[in-house]
C-alpha cells in the first residue's frame, strides 16, 4: 500500500520580512518594495542572495558582502555597518531591511 | 595701443546708484577676471574694496550685486546660473547665492557681466536694460505684488514676454531675512536672505533683455568639449549608439569573463533620475538614511517619517504625477525642473514650479509633513512671496516645537493648532510671515531672530550656523558637510564644495590624481583637510563659471577647465582654476574677518553634531568631532584656527595682499 501524504501546502513560512531597495545600484535604478518570506530567522547575507533571486538580479551577491560606500543598509532603521559577511544578525518576522543609495542632493 | 578685449566676457560692469538714479560703466581689466573668474569671485572683489567694512546690511551703504561668469550666455552646456552678492542681513557676513533659469545670460546679452547696485530709490523702481538703453523705471504699482505678477506684468508694460526678470515679492519688501530674489517665476537666488537686501533699496526687480553675443576665443573646441558631455549625458542614444549595442550585447558576458573594462554607465542613470524626477527623485532615500534632518533635527526616520508610509509619499513618482511639463535651465540637457498642476482640493494649483529636494526636506522631513500637494503649495507660495525654501520650512519646523514644547498657546500662535505634520497650519504659518501678519511677524526673519524674539529656552530648537538655517543635509551621517556649514563665508550652505560628497561615496578622489591623498573613511575626522579643500576651491571655479553644480556631481569628469580655456583662449590647468577658487575663497573669509567674526562664531548646533546622539536610527550614537574636521581645513588652507587669520604666506601665494592689507594692519 503506498500511502500518499499531499504536501502541506502551506508548508510553514515562519517569517515575513519588509524589503526596500530604492536608488542607484552598480548602474541599476531600483525601486522596490516587497515581503520576503522566509522559513527561518536567516542570516543577513543570505537575504540578499534571496534579493537577489527574487528580483532575477546578480546584485548583492557579486559584491560578497562589502557594499560600496554610498550604499546604506538598514535593519529596523538601524544602519548595518560591518561587511555584511561578518554580520552574526539573523532577520526574523516583522523585521524591516532597507537598502538605499545616497544620490546626493540640491 | 589696442583695447585689450576680454574672450569670454563683456568686458564691463554696470554701477547704478538708485538714490542718485545714475549709471556708471566700469570697464574690468583681463587681469581681474583672470584671478576672480566671474560669479560671486568677481563679486567679492569689489564688494571688499568698495564697501565699508560695518556697512549695516539693510542700509544704503550695501552694496546688491548680479554676476556671471565666463561661461554664461555661450554654447557651454549646463551653464545658466547666476549669482546675488552682498553682505547679508541674516548673517551679517559676506552673503551670496545661486540661482538657475535664463536671468543670468540674459544678463550679459544686455552687455554687462556683473550689475551692482549702491544706495537706495527715494521710491520703488525696477532696472530695465533693454537693448542697450537702460532706465530705472517707477515700480510703485508693482510693490506688494507677488513675485509671479511681477513678471506677467512687468512684461505686458515692457510690450515683450523676451524679458527676463529677477524680482522681489512681498518677503522682499518687508525685509524679511530669508527673503530671496526670483527669476523665471521659481528659480531662486535663495539663501543669505539677499531678498531683504533688494527691498531695503527699493529696487522691486530687474528686466533684461539684448543682442550683444559673448566673444568666445574657440568655438569649435567649446563645440566638443559639448560633445562629450552630451555623449556622455545623453539618454537619447544614437543610431550608431544603438547599432554598436546591438552587436556588442551578445558578446557582454564574455567581455565581463574576460574583465574587459567597460564604461561605467552609472552616470547615465543619475542624470536619468535627475531628468525623470529632478531631485524629487532623492527624497525617500534620503529621508530614511537621515541624510534628511526628521522633525527639526531631532527625529528618527523609521519611527517618525518611515519610508514605507510617510517619506515615499512626497518622493519621485508621488512628486512627478502631477508635472504638466518639464523646466530647463538655460543650455540644460537635464533639464530637472518642472511645472506643476494641482487639480482640485485645498491646494489646488493651475501652475507652480516643483519643488525640489531640499523644498521637500524643510515642509516634509524636517516637519513630519507627508502630504505632497501641500508642499506644492508652500513652494509656490514661497517663489511668490519670495522666500527661502529651507529657511522658510526650517522656522516653521522651529515655530512647531515651540508649540510642541508649550513656548506658544493655540491663541497666541494666533489660533494655528501647529502640530507636527498639520499640513493646513503649516500653510496657514506661512502665509503670515510673507505678510508679516500676526505671530507670522516672529517667524519671518528665520530662527535665529525669533528665538531671539521667543526666549524661553527655544534657542535650542534654532538649528542654524551664525543666523542661517542649516541646509537639508543631516552632518552626523555624512560629516563633512559640517565643516563646509561652518568654514565656508556662507555658512549652512551645502553647494559649497567639500569633502561630503567623497564620504558619500559619490565622486571620486583620484579626480585630483596627483595629490596622494588618504582613503576617505566616513567617520574618520583627520585626513580629510586637504581633499575637503580642493573640493571647495574647485566647486567655487564650477559656481563662478556659471555652471550648473549638477553636471560635475553627476559626471565627475566634464571638462569644466577646458570649457573655460575654450571661451576665454587662456591655458589654465587645474591647479591654475584651483588656485582661483581659493582666492575666491580666501577673500570671501576675509570679508568675514575684516567684519569682526572669528572661526568661534560659526558654530554648529548641538543637535546636527549629535550631542546628544539619537538613540536609534541610521546615525544611533554619532557625534561628531566638528572641531578636528574644521581645524584640519583650516590648518589646510593656511588659516590661523583661533583668529582666522590666513597666513602671510597664504595671501602672497594668491596676489591678496594689497588687496587685504587693511585687514593684515588692523589684525596686527
């Protein structure tokens, strides 16, 4: 007897993060706002390898970790300012992650 | 022998003395402008020669002037702008400012490259230059109209809509400090509070119009220099563009394997953004990495003015919606401007210039104002009734702490319910002080005056350095912006020049290659003296130019030096038009000594250093170290970090010292 278990389509997707990406990045102008699911609290690098992939991007990931100096990353407004490689914050429900580029201004 | 005949310039400058009615051309040696290039460099010039140091600003004795510079009214792309000169009332300091449009080579069309202005009309008068003739003619009917009216009616008594128009509103004629002048009905010769100046003369506008041409040494190497920054720039690709695209675009990812370098296109996407939003387009970024001040210096983006639900909403797309048609400056392939409509609602308007980043900062950030069709409104009606957009809003955001903090009643904020983002009251406010009308007498003169004025502890709501109120550019995130508030003549100013737009990571240091220059780290307050200083003489080359300050920010490498050697046939290299940018620089500080100020009196507020630091946000826990950043731009430029003094050292290397030799004699 094979007995068939239907997957659980809905699967726990334990968090739901806030994503902003508004600016100017390696020549790409992005403005984007979206939520990010993820089935667990996740590392912070890992989450812009998700950026990546959800935006059909090769962004984040190509810089390793050590952003350009005009790039500002925010955790729940707070600035993130190690490499993002040697970050230890894990992004969980509710968190907010932006990421902008200082244009200057007039 | 042969009159000397100055390429690049008109060669003479026009003195009117408005008590007497009199006009005066000067003709201007080669040798002046080759060492004070144009703009506000020729300007201070003459101001410290022939203007009595203790000159009260509001009175006669001030001298108002319009300048431009060598790039004005040519072929040179992206060079429109023009620049006020006197000492200013806000500051009591040397005053200048910058304004865009099509004024200032109207200006020099009429014949002159500079106007400067002595005295004051018995009554209200405006200049017209028109064609060669000149008049001062009655401005009585014109005085108490807005700025906008001006103009219409200014040209339908002229009989030619060709005139352009610089001109006071009511701000103006009631000497409000922040008042500022306006030309092409929304581009502003806005901060110094020079407005004032115009009134207190008399003098309600000016209106140009001529056919003289600027005499260019060559045309054809000016015509490609253009070229480049239009190829560089240009968002329109040719059809040779686009074929060489199509052929090389297979073949990108193999280039990339092979680490072939390829141009960098990001300069392309700022001017994008520019063109597309103008500096709309910065806002919501701005605001939620506190490059923007939040609620008068004090707030954090995320709690107060969040992207998701506040700074977005008057940020690009929410701002463009309801452009009718783009602006553009004279000679501007960016063109970043735009007219605006609003339909219908308690901010309707048929037709407004948009406002621009810093306007968005001061009624939106600074305010916690997130409606956008009300900033519309407070721009509009701060070029009609001539107003400082970042003075204007900064007081606001003043006006409503004190009402937060219980300084004011309701009734005595005469029933205004000023609270943070009450966007009615905030219009309301500022319709007042363009009248002078109530409690709007104690706001008008900027924040300084009204704490002043108010008392009770509310000196520590006024965000300002020696009267003028900070620009839309928040210090504990980028720095160096602090040392340019406080060590340049006009303090608070962020369009001159420094080490912040480095730390940002905007541009690039080896631009000036051949000095070896240490790696910009955002918080490290040594080492960052000598940068911070070649980029301000060279932001003053690219003002008294007359170019726009967003062509070399957007394409760090335009050929601004070649431009200028192409209308004037010298051979400056960068280090000559770096040399007169600090002499520039040195004399407008001298102007300041010469007026009694020391480096002590340019103090910035506790609160844009971060002391105390926010306790959360983009900049949680940063203070910074003001005084190490000024002193190492002083030590930089040769001044004495106490007295302010420049070395004798520093004033023979510029051809200063006959100049300022008052100066040295009475410091000794």
């Amino acid at each position: 007897m094979i007995l068939w278990l239907p997957k659980n389509k809905h699967q726990a997707i334990a968090h739901e993060i806030e994503v902003n990406i508004m600016g100017l990045f390696d020549g790409k102008f992005l403005k984007e706002n979206f939520t990010l699911k993820l089935s667990q609290e996740t590392p912070v690098e890992e989450v812009l390898q998700l950026i990546d992939k959800k935006l059909g991007i090769n962004l984040f990931t190509k810089f390793k970790g050590e952003l350009p100096a005009n790039w500002v990353m925010l955790v729940n407004g707070d600035r993130l300012d190690l490499p993002v490689k040697d970050s230890t914050l894990l992004l969980k429900s509710k968190d907010q992650l932006s990421v902008l580029s200082i244009l200057g201004g007039g | 022998m042969a009159k000397e005949i100055s390429k690049g310039y008109m060669g003479k400058i026009l003195w009117v003395d408005l008590s007497t009615g009199t006009f005066k051309e000067e003709e201007v040696p080669t040798r002046e402008y080759r060492q004070f290039l144009g703009g506000y460099g020729l300007g201070v010039k003459y101001l410290y020669e022939r203007l009595s140091p203790g000159a009260e600003p509001l009175g006669p004795d001030n001298i108002l002037g319009f300048t431009t510079g060598p790039l004005n009214h040519t072929s040179a792309l992206g060079c429109g702008r023009y620049t006020v000169v006197a000492k200013s009332p806000l500051t009591n300091t040397w005053g200048d400012a910058n304004s865009g449009g099509h004024f200032g080579p109207a200006l020099k069309s009429a014949g002159y490259d500079a106007i400067f202005f002595l005295g004051k009309s018995p009554q209200p008068v405006y200049l017209c230059l028109n064609d060669g003739m000149m008049e001062l003619r009655d401005a009585s009917h014109l005085w108490g109209k807005d700025t906008n009216e001006t103009e219409d009616q200014i040209c339908r008594e002229l009989g030619d809509n060709r005139f352009r128009i610089a001109s006071i509103g009511p701000a103006g004629e009631k000497q409000s400090l922040i008042a500022c002048i306006i030309n092409d009905k929304g581009r502003a010769a806005a901060r110094s509070g020079l407005g004032a100046v115009m009134g207190s003369k008399n003098l309600k506008a000016m209106a140009v119009k001529g056919n003289e041409k600027t005499p260019i040494a060559d045309e054809a190497l000016l015509g490609k220099l253009n070229k480049i920054i239009r190829d560089k720039l240009s968002l329109k690709p040719s059809k040779l563009q686009d074929f060489i695209m199509m052929l090389v675009k297979p073949l990108m990812p193999l280039l990339f394997r092979l680490k072939v370098p390829l141009p960098s296109p990001d300069f392309k996407l700022v001017n994008q953004i520019f063109q597309d939003y103008g500096t709309s387009g910065l806002v919501s970024t701005s605001c939620e990495s506190q490059d923007a001040p939040i609620k008068n210096w004090r707030g954090i983006a995320y709690q107060d003015f969040p992207m998701g639900k506040k700074s977005s909403k008057i940020s690009d797309d929410n701002v463009i919606k309801y452009q009718v048609k783009k602006f553009a400056c004279a000679k501007c392939i960016v063109a970043c401007g735009g007219i605006m409509e609003v339909k219908e609602g308690a901010y309707a308007l048929s037709q407004g210039h948009k406002p621009e980043y810093e306007t968005l900062a001061s009624f939106g950030a600074v305010c916690l104002n997130d409606d956008v069709e009300s900033i519309i409104m407070a721009n509009d009606l701060c070029n009609r009734y001539g107003f400082d957009t970042i003075s204007a809003g900064a007081t606001i955001a003043f006006a409503i702490e004190c009402y937060e903090k219980g300084v004011f009643s309701q009734a005595q904020l005469d029933g205004l319910d000023l609270t943070w983002g009450n966007h009615a009251a905030i219009i309301a406010l500022l319709k007042k002080m363009g009248e002078r009308d109530g409690v709007g007498n104690i706001f008008a003169d900027g924040v300084r005056l009204a704490a002043q004025r108010i008392g009770k502890g509310s000196e520590a709501y006024a965000i300002h350095v020696a009267g003028q109120e900070l620009a839309m550019h928040d210090p504990r995130l980028t720095p160096s912006y602090a040392a340019t508030y406080c060590t340049d003549a006009t303090p608070a100013r962020h369009t001159q020049g420094g080490a912040a737009y480095f730390e940002a990571g905007l541009l690039k240091s080896v631009f000036f290659v051949r000095d070896n220059l240490p790696e910009m780290k955002r918080y490290d307050y040594e080492n960052k003296g000598k940068l911070h200083v070649l980029q301000s003489n060279y932001m003053h080359v690219i003002n008294c130019a007359g170019m726009c300050m967003f062509y070399p920010l957007t394409y760090q490498d335009v050929p601004l030096v070649g431009m200028i050697n192409a209308a004037t046939g010298w051979n400056l290299t960068l280090d000559d038009a770096l040399e007169i940018g600090e002499r520039i620089h040195t004399l407008r500080h001298c102007f300041n000594l010469r007026e009694g100020f020391l480096p002590k009196d340019f103090q910035l507020p506790l609160r844009a250093m971060g002391s105390p630091p926010l306790t959360a946000g983009p900049t949680k826990g940063i203070t910074i170290d003001v005084d190490t950043l000024n002193r190492n731009v002083y030590l930089e430029r040769g001044w004495d970090p106490i007295s302010g003094m420049p070395s004798a050292k520093t004033i023979q290397k510029l051809g200063l010292k006959e100049l300022v030799d008052d100066l040295v004699v009475a410091k000794k």
